[in-house]
C-alpha cells in the first residue's frame, strides 16, 4: 500500500524516521513524503502529523458509495499552486453534487490550504468514521487521510506524569518514539535500554510501542522519578492520567503489567561504566545536555561543555561497546549549542565514535538537530550500529 505523510515541522528528521521503518520513502516537497508499507500506525510515528493512503477513486466515488447520513468533508490541498481557495472550491465541488444526490453533507474549511492538525483532530477526520472523511490533493493525487496524530494524547502523558522535572529538561514524547523508530523495525517485546532514562520518557514511550524498557540514570532521584511514573502509565492512574480519548491513544498501556511480572526494569549507575543486563536489543537515550542556558555561550564556556558532555557521550558509547551484540542499533541524541551566526555547534566526536566499534549511519548528520526556534541547546540526533 502507498502512503502519504505529511511531515511535522523538522522534516528531514520525520524522513529519516520513516526512512527507517518502511520502504520506497520519498520525499515530494518540504511538507510530504511518499513510502510503501502494509500498514501504519500513527499513534507510533513521532514525525507524521498525518497518515494517508491513496485512492484509486475519485473523492466524489468514495463519497457516493457512504452508507445514509450526514456526511463530513475536509480537504487539505498540497499541490504546486494550492491556495485556501483551492481548498475550498475541491470541497464545495464535492457538497453540491452530493447535496444534488439529496446527501447532507458539512464541509470543515481552514483559513489555510491544509487543514491544522487540530482541526482535522477535533473533527475526527482520521478514518475511523464511515462519514468523515479528510482528502489531500497533491496535483493530480488524491489521498484519504487514515490517521491524525493526536496533540492532546501526547500533552496529556506529558503533562500528567506525576513526577517531573523541568530543570533537567523534558524530552517531548514526540521525539521519543522517534529516537526508538529510529532503531528500525524491531520485534514486539524487544529490549529498549535508556542508560540516560532522566523521568522516563523514552522507556514510558517504549512501553506504549509493544517494547519492553530497561532504563538507568546516573541520579537516585531520576530513578525514582522514572519506577513513579511507569508505575503510573501502567496502572492507569487515572485520577492523575490521561483523559478517554488519550487512554484510547495508548491502548496497550493497560494490558502491560501484571503484579508479578513488570515489563520494565529501572537501576541506578552510571553509563561509563554499569553492567546491564542482557538481552538489549536496541538502545535509544538522551544523554547529557550540559548547563542550561538562555543565551549563546562564550567560546571559553562552550569550550568547557563540549569537554564534558563530549566525554560522558563517549565513555558511555566505549562501556556499552563490549556489552551489545553486533548489528544492535543506538541512537542517541547529544547536545549542540546555537551560536550568535545562527548554526549548532555540534560535539566532533563521530571519527571516535567509529573507532569505539560503531558504523555511524548518518555521518554527515545534517538534518537530524531537533529544537525550537532559537533554542539554545539543540538535541543532536546521532545514529549508529554495532559493527
């Protein structure tokens, strides 16, 4: 099956995720890509804001076979010379003709040529109703979008988790999933190891994937952050967690444990030097990010956080080297600091790094930083393999 995705707002990091997952991936301009895959699961996909499939039909076929009642119709228009007017006209085409057929039919219009994440959430354009439906044109193209990522589900396991902590950071679930998508295709229970685990992001993540999480931090509080907040993706707290719709999001978060056998482990020890248990089939972390910062560093300051987190990036990477097997993926996001230019000053570990044992896999790196618009420190996206 072909699929289309539209790409969230780092876009060569969201093909690289898919990249890595499916094949045959294509990129058609700086919002959409093109890949083939039997299916797809957006609740799993970090960098997809929207899944669709291709048509073989015309909308207007599609339309005229839906069973009676009120029908609902958006359409997010990509082509060269979209406009909000495109949009529109493609939708109100396909209400008159319905209407004329004696079909009630409500059109959901955006100010732009693509209807917001929001929108197409909020009025449950997905796919998973029979009467609503969401097209994309791509010139002569036509797509049915089949899933919409959900914003609130992600907010909500975010904001909810009973323990946090925003002076040591806070990895967006987003970005989460795409560091484990980025390990590739894994089967369901592999071992994720997060040797950084912080509040657990990663591993809570993991969890919600099918995948089974072993995490360690250097902090007895971070450990403790991370066994509290596990505990309570998986027993559902529910007068702290998520709402309905997000638990809906995650359904696999209620079938994860049972009293006696817990599939998550977490340890306290260092990452240079800790032996973990075996098996770990695929390592996805964030390691450590330095000092925060609201302002570019001076050289001298900068100097002395690429020295640190530099070298706990690589004693980590030369301790893990003896433990995994080869082929096991690692992907790690390391720090990069905005300098007064504009550009990230990235960590020049990659020749040690290959030298430690590892093929890196994107050794030109360009692309794979994830941040907001000028934030200081940006996640460094490195992706390797176990020679």
């Amino acid at each position: 099956m072909k699929y289309l995705a539209v790409l969230g707002r780092q876009p060569e990091i969201s093909i690289a995720e898919l990249t890595a997952l499916f094949s045959d991936v294509k990129k058609l301009n700086k919002s959409l890509a093109t890949f083939i895959a039997e299916s797809v699961d957006i609740n799993r996909l970090g960098g997809s804001i929207k899944i669709a499939e291709e048509l073989s039909e015309k909308p207007l076929e599609i339309l005229q076979k839906v069973p009676g009642g009120k029908i609902t119709i958006g359409v997010s228009d990509y082509s060269k010379n979209a406009s909000t007017r495109s949009a529109k006209t493609e939708a109100l085409k396909l209400k008159q003709i319905l209407v004329r057929h004696g079909r009630s039919v409500r059109v959901v219009e955006s100010r732009e040529a693509a209807l917001p994440t929001a929108t197409s959430l909020h009025n449950g354009l997905s796919g998973k109703n029979e009467r609503k439906f969401e097209f994309i044109k791509v010139d002569n193209s036509w797509y049915r979008v089949v899933g919409v990522q959900d914003i609130d589900a992600y907010t909500k396991r975010d904001q909810a988790r009973p323990a946090r902590d925003a002076k040591v950071g806070m990895l967006p679930p987003k970005l989460a999933q795409i560091l484990i998508n980025l390990c590739g295709p894994l089967p369901a229970g592999s071992c994720i190891l997060d040797p950084f685990c912080g509040t657990g992001v990663v591993l809570q993540e993991a969890l919600l994937m099918g995948y089974s999480a072993y995490g360690t931090d250097l902090s007895e509080r971070m450990v403790e952050y991370t066994q509290k907040n596990l505990e309570w993706l998986i027993l559902g707290a529910r007068s702290a967690g998520p709402s309905p719709r997000a638990a809906a999001a995650t359904p696999r978060a209620a079938a994860l444990r049972t009293p006696s056998n817990q599939p998550f482990q977490v340890s306290q020890g260092d990452a240079t030097t800790f032996q973990w248990e075996q098996p770990i089939d695929a390592v996805a972390c964030e390691g450590y990010l330095g000092a925060p910062m609201s302002t570019p560093p001076a050289e001298i300051k900068l100097k002395e956080q690429k020295q640190e987190c530099g070298s706990i990036v690589l004693g980590f990477l030369k301790n893990l080297a003896s433990q995994i097997d080869s082929d096991t993926p690692v992907v790690i996001a390391a720090p990069a600091w905005l300098r007064s230019d504009g550009t990230y000053s990235r960590l020049e570990i990659v020749d040690e790094i290959a030298n430690m044992g590892y093929n890196v896999m994107n050794k030109s790196r360009e692309g794979l930083l994830y941040h907001r618009e000028d934030q200081i420190v940006a996640r460094d996206i490195i992706i390797l393999r176990k020679k």
